[in-house]
C-alpha cells in the first residue's frame, strides 16, 4: 500500500485552487467595497473576478 499522506494529486490541486481563488476574491471584494454581500457574490466567481480585478486596477 502506497501512503498518499502530504501528496497532491490533480484533484486536491484543483479544489486548492478554487478554494485560494474565492477566498481571495472576497477579501479583494471586501476590502474595495466594504460589503459582505459583494464578496459573498465575488467570492462564487471566484478566479473571474480576481482575474478582472487585476485587469481593471
């Protein structure tokens, strides 16, 4: 038996990655908006909206 203890493999690599995603986006949301309710919404869009974050500011 092989031990996966510590090893990423692409599906906890892509749930990583959507979870950094909207938790990044609501905290950029948050702190440009002051609103929950926008960073609850931006934070379902996850990767859209921090990528457009990035290309509007």
């Amino acid at each position: 038996m092989e031990d996966k203890k510590g090893s990423l493999n692409a599906g906890s690599a892509a749930k990583a990655g959507i979870s950094f995603g909207s938790a990044l986006a609501m905290v950029i949301s948050y702190t440009t908006w002051h609103s929950v309710g926008w960073a609850i919404i931006h934070g379902l869009l996850s990767w859209v909206y921090v990528i457009y974050f990035i290309i509007r500011y």
